[in-house]
C-alpha cells in the first residue's frame, strides 16, 4: 500500500475483508506488527479505515482482520452505540487523519442489543450509565420489530444499519465526504463461531461492492 497516498473506499474495505478471510481460513499474515513498522509510522499514522465496533472482547480488531500498528482507527463502545465522544473520535479519523472508510462492526449474540430486548419485552432495565448504552440501542430494537424483522439476526443487522445511518445523520464532515466521494460507511455483521463478517449495509461505495467472505 502506497503510504502518501490513502486508498479508495473500495480499496480499503477489500483490504479488511482480505484480511477477515485469512483470519477466517487460519493463515493470517500478522502484517505491520513488527519493530520495523513500529519505527516506520512513529513520527505520523495514515490509517485506512476506522473501526467503530462493539467492545465485544471476542472483537478483537486488529485480529479479525489480520492487521497492525497504524492500519486501523478504532472506537469501540458497548453496542456500537454513538455518543458525542464517540462520533468526534470517527470524525478525527476521518477529517483530521483522512481514513477513506468507516466500518460501523456489529456482532451476534451481542449483549447490549441483547439488554435492549429484554428491556423492550417490558424486563429490568441496567442501572448506572449501562442504562445509556441499552437506551441507545432500544430504537433499533423497535424499529426491526415494527418492520416485521424481529429475529436475533434481523435485529443485529437492523441495528448496525441503523449505527451507519446515524453516523451519516448526525455527523456532517461524514456526510460531506461520502457526498463527494472521498468516504465510505459501511456495517459489518460479526459471526463468533467462525470469525467471518459479512457487509449488510453501505454507502458511499460503487456499485461493484467486493463481496464478504
Ligand atoms: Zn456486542
């Protein structure tokens, strides 16, 4: 990969899903972790995506998708749920450090979404600040069952849909660059038990969408 120049949106995203499917068939290449890149991007970091995912500790980032230092910008919060801290740190990767993708990553058998159900069918809701990250994702919940989607898997991809729109709703340096085609946001649905991620939203990309592993 060019270090000066970032990647396009398309690019970078079939670099991730390269990467998922090494780490999915067993023979990753643990790319950029050396003394070598460590020295290399010391003095400056040009990640080419960043990755707003669950804090899932199965979620691992850099080693689902068989990256290293300096490749990926990652925010994590329980639920991929996007606060106020949480969208200026996309927007630092994107705007400030120039990322080309955003990869909202959410996963099954996912205990936010999980939380907001059971609160949802009229169960305890968390207390303490656990109480705003199962509120942020109760809409989501909501708006699948509305629609007729009301499975674990309907859910989850109704919710990592919901996070990539919101992202593009509330955050206008976003919105601008995938307007003029310079971004792509996109959601990735994370399955524990075989390590794959498969894209269920996008946008800001081209027709030609690689396709996930
Ligand atoms: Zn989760």
């Amino acid at each position: 990969m060019n270090e000066t120049q970032p990647p396009t949106p398309h690019d970078a995203l079939e670099l991730l899903l390269a990467g998922n499917r090494r780490f999915v068939s067993g023979t990753p290449e643990h790319p950029n972790q050396d003394a070598t890149r460590r020295t290399e991007i010391a003095p400056s970091q040009q990640p080419f995506a960043v990755l707003f995912g669950c804090s899932d500790s199965r979620l691992a980032a850099e080693i689902i998708f068989d990256r290293g230092l300096g490749d990926l910008f990652v925010v994590r919060t329980a639920g991929h749920v996007a606060g106020a801290e949480a969208l200026g740190s996309i927007e630092y990767g994107v705007s400030v450090l120039d990322a080309p993708l955003v990869v909202v990553l959410g996963h099954d058998s996912c205990g936010a979404i999980a939380a907001a159900c059971a609160a949802a069918d009229g169960g305890t809701v968390p207390g303490g600040f656990v109480r705003d990250v199962v509120e942020r994702v109760t809409p989501s919940v909501l708006a699948a069952r509305a629609a007729g989607r009301g499975t674990a898997e309907e859910i989850l991809a109704e919710h990592i849909e919901h996070t990539v729109d919101l992202l593009l709703e509330r955050s206008r340096a976003l919105a601008e660059r995938v307007a003029a085609g310079r971004l792509g946001v996109v959601g990735l649905s994370y399955r524990l038990a075989d390590g794959s991620a498969q894209l269920v939203a996008a946008r800001g990309l081209d027709a030609a969408v690689p396709t996930a592993s």
